[in-house]
C-alpha cells in the first residue's frame, strides 16, 4: 500500500471518528436540552451559521428540520424550535438552502416548497412529477437540482419559477445529490448508481449494482466520498476525480446515510 493511500485512508477514518463525536454530544445536549414541537418524524435537517461579530466563538445559526405530515420546525439555537406553516400535507423528505433567509424542501408526490424570507411563508412550486423527491441541493439560490424515485431528475435554473425534468438514464431511485459547481454535480442512489453532470447531460459511473449510495459529499473535484450499505455492511466509495475505489473494510454492520 502506497503511502499516498494509507494516509487518505487515515484522514478518512479520522473524519469519520470526528462526525461521530461531535454527533453523539450534540444528540445528548438535544435529548437533554431541546423539544422539537412536533409528533412527526424528522427527515430531513439544514444548518447555516453566520459570523457573530459579538462573539466569534459563538456563530449565528439557523436551522431548518423537514418531515411527515409537512411539518417544518425552526431553530435558532438548536434548543428552541417553532413549527412553521409549510402549506403541504406531504411529507418533506429533504432541505436545503443558498442562504440563511432562501431555504428549498421536497418530498412525497413531487412536493416542492421554497422560502425567501427565513420560513416566514412557503410557497409550492410546481414540480410536473408525481415522483417522491429524497434529496435536493443548488450551486446557488438560482440553480438547483432535486432528485428522487423511479431516476427524477429536476433542476430549476430560475430560482424555482419553472422546475425542469433532465434525462438520468435510470429508472432506480436516487437518494442523494451534492455537486461543486452548476457544471459538477453527483446524484447516488439504488443498485450502485453514480450520475455525473457536466452542465449539459448526466452520466453513469456506477459501482456495483448489489450496493445502495445514500449519501454523497466532497471538498473538491478529485475528493469525492459516497456512502451506503451492501448487504447489512457499510460501505465507502471515494472518488480521486478519474475513478470511484472502494476505501471500508467491510466489516461494519451499520448502513451509512
């Protein structure tokens, strides 16, 4: 083994131990500290945090949760949460924002709801799909894509006025999107697909068929990570921007998300 990939296999295994530190302390400090509100089950979560020019240690958050029954519940400070009014019984699978102030949410039937003013309103755009969407992220408050069941594919290049079908070139589900620029975007789903866009047309890279992808991200064009689960076992796949290599041992028990 080159020393190349025993240490980015190393950063790996430390990001990875660092994410659930910081999560299993800050799970006990909202068992502990926080009501959400609501009965519903939360899908879906978004976070941004400003500079506070008062207290640099401690920034500006907004948080954003979606679920069942189109509950979206808002925070400030991660223990005080308000439920605000979505304008949808559908469930909310997924959110994401541009900004603090212009948040996206979809989910079930093809439910697209968008703010631009903090979750003050939501209003619905219309999607043209009946077609549960499980992810959604932009390059910007303009463009964004979302994805979802049967290979739906949408992006709107308008800040949400028109929402247009692409062409996957698949009929699995897809379960997550995350791109680095408008021309560079990743969309992961069932049976080990990977989509890549370029700005003009999405195509497969895709590992093997018996793997589910339900999360991907990345820190730039060549430092690509996609997460799922084969068979009950987690799986890692990193991408070094020519090819996907897969990086776990095979031996956990857990599906990563």
């Amino acid at each position: 083994m080159s020393k190349h990939i025993a240490k980015r296999r190393w950063t790996l295994v430390l990001m990875i131990l660092s994410l659930l530190v910081f999560t299993t302390v800050l799970a006990q400090r909202w068992v502990q500290e926080a009501q959400s509100n609501t009965d519903e089950d939360l899908k879906g979560v978004w976070v941004t945090a400003t500079k506070n020019a008062d207290d640099p240690l401690h920034p500006i958050l907004k948080m954003y949760a979606v679920g069942s029954g189109g509950v979206i519940i808002y925070s400030e400070n991660g223990t005080d949460w308000s439920a605000q009014a979505s304008g949808t019984p559908d469930t909310l699978n997924a959110v994401w924002g541009s900004s603090a102030t212009d948040i996206v949410a979809v989910g079930d039937y093809g439910t697209i709801v968008h703010s631009s003013n903090s979750g003050d309103t939501w209003a619905t755009e219309t999607s043209s799909t009946a077609n549960t969407l499980n992810a959604v992220w932009g390059s910007s408050a303009t463009d964004v894509f979302a994805v979802g069941d049967y290979g739906t594919i949408l992006h709107t290049s308008n800040s949400g006025t028109t929402w247009t079908a692409h062409t996957s070139g698949t009929s699995y589900s897809l379960k997550a999107v995350w791109g680095i620029s408008l021309n560079n975007v990743y969309a992961v789903g069932d049976h080990g697909t990977i989509l890549h866009y370029n700005g003009a047309t999405w195509t497969s890279q895709s590992v093997s068929a018996s793997v589910t992808l339900n999360g991907i991200w990345g820190t730039s064009p060549c430092n690509v990570y996609a997460v799922g689960e084969m068979e009950g076992v987690a799986v890692i796949y990193h991408f070094d921007g020519s090819s996907w290599t897969r990086q776990d041992d095979g031996e956990s028990d857990y599906a990563l998300n």
